[in-house]
C-alpha cells in the first residue's frame, strides 16, 4: 500500500525577497522535515546555522519544529525582530503627545 502525501508550503521573507515553497511530503512528516525538504535553504544559505534556533509557525502560530503537520498548512519560519512593537508604538504615542502640547 502507497503511503499517504499531503501538500504543504513553507515560507520564509527577508526585507529583500520572499519564497514560498509547495511541497509533497509524506503524511505525519514534521514540521522540521518539510522545511529541509522544501529547499528553501537553497535560496537562504544563511537559514541552515540559525534554523535550529529559529522560532516557526503555521499559519502565524509558534509551534515546535516536531509538530506533524496536516494538509494545506503553510508553515512559516520567522526572523528575530529588529525592534519591540509595543515599544516603537510607545514611543510614538509619546511624541505625539509631546507635539500636541506644543502645538
């Protein structure tokens, strides 16, 4: 009996380039798996040293590299952020107060 495939994507964007990869993996492949077999690596050398520290998702939420995962799933692979968003919001609100009194 053949086994089972499933169709998955995985994803990953830096400021200059996105790719978004369909892949046939075998159904109860991992997370982990389908990115090495997806080759998105290929276009992201830089991947392969932070992969193993690098946090992941499907569909925008973190889940850990051993998750099996399900047909149609988009699994994304996310880079550390440059700046806190509560703080860059914080600080504008901050500003805009200050220029609103001088106002």
């Amino acid at each position: 009996m053949a086994e089972e495939s499933i169709n998955v994507e995985v994803a990953y964007a830096t400021p200059e380039k996105q790719v978004i990869r369909q892949v046939n993996v075998d159904a109860g492949t991992t997370l982990g798996a389908a990115i090495v077999q997806s080759g998105i690596m290929l276009d992201f050398p830089e991947l392969e040293e932070k992969l193993e520290n690098a946090k992941v998702g499907i569909f925008g939420k973190v889940v850990p590299m051993t998750t099996v995962l399900s047909d149609g799933d988009r699994v994304e692979i996310y880079r550390p952020l440059i700046a806190d968003p509560k703080e860059v919001r914080r600080k504008r609100a901050k500003e805009g107060k200050k220029m609103k009194k001088g106002a």
